[in-house]
C-alpha cells in the first residue's frame, strides 16, 4: 500500500487502495513467510473495515520484524487514524531505533496511540513473538526458524491474548516516544 506524501496536481483524493491478500491461515515457516505475514495484517489493519481497532504487536527485540519498511510504516499511519491503540511489548527496545529509524518516527508522531512496554527481567525464549488483533492473530512459536500460526480461530485469540496480558501485568513503561537530554 503506498500513498503519496503530497497530492498530484491539487487533487486531494487518496489513489486506490491496492487488492489485500487474504490472511494466512494455519502453519507458516521461514522468515520471509512471518515478515510477508507481518505486512499483509498490518495492510488489513490500516483498510479500516476490518475492525482492527487494538493491535497487540509482542517480540523479544523486534529486530527481525519488517517495522522499519515504507509500506509498513504508512500502513500504520493509515491504521493510526482510526485505530484506538497499538500496545508494544518487548524485553528490551535497545536495537529498534538503528533497525527501524522510520517506526521510531511514526511512534513519535502517533506517541498518543502508542504504548511501549518492557520486560527487561524476561528471557528472550519466553517473551511471546505475536502480532494480536481482535480478527485475527500471528504467533511465532519458533522465533529462529521463523514457525508461525496463524489465523482467526477465536479460542487461540483468547489464550494468546490471555497470555500477553500476564507478560504486560508483569511489564514497565519502555521505549519512550522522546528522550529529554540534560
């Protein structure tokens, strides 16, 4: 999905939205398969008619996720205008500004939206690698080889998010939109 940063000749309308791939649904493997995975929910997310309200995004240093790309960035800004809220968790944030320098700007811009959480106690292996949503839900059970499920089947939804609520219980504000300097 791309948008133009300005309208061409005074026209102020939006181009087309491109066709979304559907979702995937059940098992997927490899890190371009949960990165393309990654990409089509967020493009979901931002159509706005998909009910997409809430986004749970969990890793345990988002480096491997495709946060930084153009697409994924202007996907999020698409969702921040009627999305309510997009929740962070990771163990730590240390390497997402240098990895994901146009992510780190969009939080900024969208910071009201935007809750970032830490759990730097956590061991990498056991912070959940999950983007969650109402609809539907990514979790990436093997973060090295990058095994994922997916899909929309409501009693895994739950359990997924029952289980991100105890690790965002047991985390600490992190990842500031700002950093005051003295």
């Amino acid at each position: 999905m791309q948008m133009p940063d300005h309208p061409r000749n005074g026209d102020s309308t939006p181009p087309p939205l491109m066709p979304m791939a559907p979702l995937p649904q059940g098992r997927l493997q490899g890190r371009k398969a949960f990165r393309q995975a990654v990409r089509d929910a967020l493009c979901h997310a931002a159509s706005g008619a998909t009910g997409w309200r809430e986004i749970i995004l969990s890793d345990a240093s988002f480096a491997d996720w495709p946060l930084g790309e153009r697409s994924v960035v202007e996907a999020l800004h698409a969702w921040a205008r009627h999305g309510q809220r997009l929740t962070l968790l990771a163990r730590r944030y240390d390497d997402v500004p240098r990895l994901h320098p146009r992510f780190v700007q969009w939080r900024r811009t969208w910071s009201h939206k935007v809750e970032a959480r830490a759990c730097p106690a956590a061991d990498a292996g056991d912070l959940p690698s999950v983007l969650w949503a109402a609809p539907w839900a990514l979790h990436r059970l093997n973060p090295l080889h990058s095994l994922c499920i997916s899909g929309s089947e409501a009693e895994r939804r739950a359990l997924l998010r029952e289980e991100l609520d105890g690790w965002l219980a047991r985390s600490t504000p992190g990842f500031a939109a700002t950093t005051l300097g003295l």
